[in-house]
C-alpha cells in the first residue's frame, strides 16, 4: 500500500506523484489518499478564508488545490492506469471549547497566519468578529466546526 494523507493538494505536479505512487507498489497493490476537500468548503478552518474573503483578501491555497476535488482525484487515479477505483467523503467535527480556542487554532494555520501577521491591527479585529459571526456557539460556548476530506483507492494491475 502506498499512501499520501493530506499531501496531495500541496504537490507540483499531482500527475508525477500519483504515477510514482502506482509505479513503486507493487502489482495487485494499493494507491490511496485523502485531503480536504479544499475547493468545496470541506477544509476544517473554511470559516476564517470565508471571512479573509468576505474582506477582500485571499488566502494562500495549496499550489495543487484541485487535486483535492473527487472527480480530479479519479482523474489522477484513471490516468496512472490504476483499476477498481474507490472512492469515499470523510466527514470530521472538531469542537473548540470557546471562541478564543477557534481563533487560536485558526490564527496558527501556517496559511492563514502570515495574513494575520501583516494586517493592520484593525483589519485583524475585523477578521475576529467576522469569524466570530461564522462562528456561533452552543449554549456553553462550545463551537462546532465540520471538515470532509476526500478519499481515493486504487489498484495496481
């Protein structure tokens, strides 16, 4: 079994890495990976990009973003001539104890805090309360955040 969790959407060239993943395992082996499912919302800090561009800003996306999109994933797989393609959608929950437990968690995101870092300390306020509006808690001030990744099989003839 070769496997690339989370990775695949940060390669260059996802075309290479998946028929160097087919190539190295051997015949009747398995090719899989998951990511987030960046380009569709399923990305566990979603919340805080939405807010980044609800305020005109981008954020930094992964150089291969696509290649976490299902149908680019079994694009990739058909490609590398790998058969009996499977496919499944993960769904996660993380729940942070308060609001400032999500924007610290947020705020660390290695794409998301060089952004922080650069902002004015105004615009950095204004990302807070934007994220806190995104981000309603329960009665207790638990906040609930969803991810999905999506997950891909295949194999080796």
């Amino acid at each position: 079994v070769v496997n690339m969790a989370l990775v695949l959407f940060f390669v260059l060239d996802p075309v290479k890495a998946v028929a160097e993943m087919a190539r190295v395992v051997r015949r009747g082996g398995l090719v899989t990976a998951y990511s987030w499912d960046m380009m569709n919302g399923g990305f566990p800090f979603d919340d805080i990009q939405s807010a980044l561009r609800d305020m005109k800003i981008e954020p930094v996306m992964p150089p291969s973003s696509y290649a976490s999109q299902m149908l680019s994933k079994k694009g990739l797989w058909r490609e590398a001539e790998l058969t009996d393609i499977r496919t499944s959608v993960i769904e996660v929950q993380r729940v942070y104890e308060s609001f400032d437990d999500l924007w610290t968690s947020s705020t660390l995101v290695a794409s998301i805090r060089p952004l922080i870092a650069r902002m004015p300390e105004e615009a950095a306020a204004e990302l807070k309360n934007r994220l806190r509006e995104r981000s309603p808690g329960d009665a207790h001030g638990r906040i609930s955040c969803r991810a999905r990744a999506n997950a891909i099989v295949g194999r080796r003839c």
